[in-house]
C-alpha cells in the first residue's frame, strides 16, 4: 500500500481561484508519487485542538466549512492512478455549535487535557454520532473510513454522571451473570 494522507485545510481557501490552483497541486503531487490509496481528511480544526470545529461535507449538526470533499475525491480518482480513498474523521472529537446542549468528556481530576469529545454515554450524542456519520455516507463516495486518534478513553474520563451511570449498570449486569 502506498499512502498519503490528506488534509483539505491545506486546499480550502477563501479565494476560489487559490484553491483550484492548491487542488491542481495536490492532484499534480499525487501524480508524481503515485499513491494508491488517499486518507482524506472531511473535517477541519482551525484551532488546531484536535477536534473537529467545522466539516467539508454537508451534515446536520456540525457546520460546513464548505462542501469539498467529494469534488476532492471526484478530481482524485478521474486524473490520477488511485485506487482507494477513505475519509478520515473523528468518532468522537466534535466541536459543535453551543446551541446544542450536549454532554462532553469529563475529566475527574478536572483537568482539560486532550481532545474536547462528546460523551459516549450519551444517547443524545450517538444518535448525533450516527447522522454525521449516516450524512456524510449518503452524500460521499468513498472506500471506507479511517477513524481519528480520538476514540479512547483515559482511567480519568469519562466522569460525567451520564457515564457513572452507564458503567455502574453494565458492573451490576456483569455480576448479576456471574
């Protein structure tokens, strides 16, 4: 496998001539190194936290940046030799807007260390997960998806009441079985 990752915060810009001429680059780059497969980051995090602040594909929940994920991947695979391209996103590191009450990632020792991540004890927050991720897939073509560095959890997080709650019940049911 011969890779290269992505990032379109690197091709996005405001003056669309720029960025015709940032994609032409890329696809000129891609050209001469020949990948055959593209991890193509769909998100973007204009503060550089690690988590996602805004998208490149139209959703729900997160705000788009702009839609350009998918004319990225078009231009990928109709001018150069690539095989496979996956996006890469977060599971948990969204940033969204605070207009949505949402749970988040609690530290117990009430540190803010890490990405900022939406609890995944929260069926609010699944079910938000789920329809990033349903719209992202229904609108985008893609060979799979390559998941962020942000899906584990630390000794110390979550310690919301939420997930107290979800393990306290998974621990009885454990034992009850036994």
């Amino acid at each position: 496998m011969r890779i290269m990752h992505v990032d379109l915060d690197y091709l996005y810009d405001n003056n669309k001539v720029q960025q015709e001429h940032n994609i032409s680059a890329l696809i000129q780059r891609i050209q001469k190194l020949q990948p055959n497969t593209i991890f193509l980051q769909a998100f973007a995090d204009p503060d550089a936290n690690g988590s996602a602040n805004l998208v490149y594909f139209k959703n729900r929940h997160i705000p788009a940046l702009e839609d350009l994920f998918q004319p990225v991947v078009k231009q990928i695979k109709n001018q150069t030799s690539v095989q496979h391209v996956y996006a890469w996103l977060p599971l948990l590191a969204w940033e969204l807007p605070n207009s949505e009450q949402l749970q988040y990632v609690e530290h117990s020792l009430g540190k803010n260390e890490g990405y900022i991540r939406l609890s995944p004890f929260s069926t609010k927050n699944q079910r938000i997960i789920e329809e990033i991720f349903t719209d992202f897939i229904q609108n985008n073509s893609v060979d799979g998806v390559l998941y962020h560095d942000d899906i584990t959890l630390s000794d110390y997080e979550d310690s919301s009441e939420t997930a107290r709650l979800c393990c306290t019940n998974l621990s009885v049911k454990a034992f009850s079985a036994i």
